[in-house]
C-alpha cells in the first residue's frame, strides 16, 4: 500500500485511489508508485472487473490489498465480451459508487478506461481464442464471449504488469480459461481465486441481480439451492447430484433453466455418470431477463 499519507501531522487511512483512463498515463504512475512503495521490491496485484461492484467484488479486492503493495482494480465493460443482442448497453455503470468503495478499501488506482481507450481501432483484430472449452457452457450461450474475455485480460495483464490477479470463483469456466491461457501463453503471474459470496439465501452475488424485482430475486434461489442438494447428493454419483438439482430448480416457473452439468476440473468437459473423484456443478438460467450464473464444487467418492 502506497498509504498513509502523512499530511501535517494527521494521517489520511482512507485514501481517494487515483481513477486513470489512459494506458501511458496508468503505466507511469505505476512505475512511480512501485519506486515509492518498496523500492525494487513491490507486488502490484490487479482486480479485473465491469463495475457496478457489490460486496462479492469487495471481497476479492480485500484479498488483494492483503497480498499486494500496490492494487490496481480495472472497471471495464468490455464490448467485446458481448453479443449481439445482450445487455452492453443497459449493463449498470456507477463509477462513483465504485471508487467511493474502492476508497474505503485502500485501492490505490482504478484504471477505468474507454472503449476508444482499449480499442482504439475498433474492436481489436488480434484477439486470444477461447478454443473448444470456450464454446461450452457459457460460450455456447454467448459465442465469442470467452474469445473477448481473454482478449480484454490479456490487455489488462500487458497493460497493468501485475505479480498476482485476483478472480471469482462464481465465473467458473473464466476462471479455467484465463488459467489455461496463462499456461499456454506464458504469463507470468500467480492467480488467486476467491470462494462465491452469497447473499442471505445463498443467491450468488452479482451485478445483474439488480435488474431482479422481488419474485424472480426468491425464485433465483432455487439455483444456490440446487446446488446445495447436488453436492449433499454427490455421494451417491453424478445422476443423484443433477436429480437432486434438477428437484429444486425445475419447479421454479420463473427460471428457466439453460443448462445443468457436472465437469471435470481439470479438463472442464462433461463427467460420465460413473466419474468418481473431484467435480464441479454448473449452472445457468434466465430469471425474467436476465442471465444467472452458478457453480459448487462436488466431492464423488
Ligand atoms: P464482473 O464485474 O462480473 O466481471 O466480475 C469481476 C470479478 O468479480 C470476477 O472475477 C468475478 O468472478 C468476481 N465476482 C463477481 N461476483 C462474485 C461473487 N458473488 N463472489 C465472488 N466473486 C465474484
């Protein structure tokens, strides 16, 4: 932390974090910043996000601050992760809710660029793809979601240099894909991942739970609640976890369920029904309009 600030006599706690748009201005400041902090030695650790942040996002950032000297937090709503026909435009923006929060974190930068920023050219023509996990699940929802994804945290990685990023358990199959890309595109930075904060009722944090009214919020939870009966079922296989699921979430005439699946770890493809071992349940449905994701990890002995 580059803070406290001493400044005649009393000692500024809650710092203001720099919100920067530019990449040559976000660069210096940081070269400056790791001089300052430990000379020679200073860990930047950076939190990717889209903003509209909540107590999930709070928790990952907190994590941050405790591992890193310098903690960068990136607000981006990036295009290229969206369809056509998804919700870019109406996704909630509140910059100054986010940096007033991030203050209270110890932030010290937000980098919150522009599309024209990151994409100067329009949408980038080089781009990472995803490869064939990246067209399951999420990405079979959301073609070319994955490829976007891993294009913007490339960015954000070349452009902010941390020594550790800090991701969500929630997006499962990100989580996978930017820990793939690192392997296979030699990065080198350490990733840490957080566990899915929950709301009173279990239903996973998100920046989309906004757009639910009071019904389709109650109904939503039948998703953490599916998830629960799955990993109390995962004793008795994989058919009895998705029976147990399906029980709960099939009943909800609010949700309409996309898809229900239990994959492998380590390859992130579907299970066979006689898989035994380690397991993770995936989950996504629409409530209303918008589009839930979840995730729990299952244990088949
Ligand atoms: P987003 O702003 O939705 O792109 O999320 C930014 C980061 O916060 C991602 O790494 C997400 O996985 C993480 N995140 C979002 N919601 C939660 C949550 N409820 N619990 C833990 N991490 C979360």
């Amino acid at each position: 932390m580059i803070q406290p600030q001493h400044t005649g006599g009393r000692v500024n706690v809650l710092t203001t974090p720099e919100v920067i748009t530019s990449i040559d201005e976000l660069r210096s400041r940081l070269a400056s910043a790791r001089e300052r902090a430990v000379p020679g030695d200073a860990r930047i650790v950076l939190v990717p996000t889209m903003g509209a942040l909540h107590a999930g996002h709070l928790t990952l950032v907190r994590r941050a601050r405790s591992r890193g000297d310098i903690v960068v937090v990136s607000i981006f709503v990036n295009p290229l992760q969206f369809g056509a026909g998804e919700d870019l435009n109406t996704y909630p923006r509140t910059l100054d809710a986010d940096v007033a929060a991030l203050a209270e974190e110890g932030v010290d930068f937000v980098f919150a660029p522009t599309s024209q920023v990151m994409y100067p050219a329009g949408a980038a023509s080089t781009r990472v793809t995803a490869g064939a996990v990246g067209a399951l699940y999420e990405g079979a929802a959301r073609p070319g979601h994955f490829d976007g994804m891993l294009t913007v945290v490339a960015k954000l990685f070349n452009i902010v240099g941390p020594d550790l990023a800090v991701f969500g358990q929630k997006d499962a199959q990100q989580v996978f894909l930017v820990e793939r890309m690192l392997a296979d595109l030699d990065f080198r930075l350490a990733l840490e991942i957080v566990p899915i904060v929950r709301e009173e009722g279990g239903l996973a944090l998100s920046s989309r739970n906004r757009n639910l009214d009071p019904a389709q919020r109650l109904a939503a939870r039948s998703l953490s609640a599916g998830l629960d009966a799955a990993a109390s079922a995962a004793p008795q296989g994989v058919a009895a976890a998705l029976a147990a699921a399906h029980a709960r979430i099939d009943v909800q005439p609010l949700v309409k369920l996309d898809y229900l699946v239990v994959v492998d770890p380590r390859t992130f493809l579907p299970v066979g029904a006689d898989h035994v071992g380690p397991a993770r349940m995936l989950v996504a449905a629409l409530v209303g309009n918008t589009r839930l994701i979840d995730n729990v990890a299952l244990d088949i002995p």
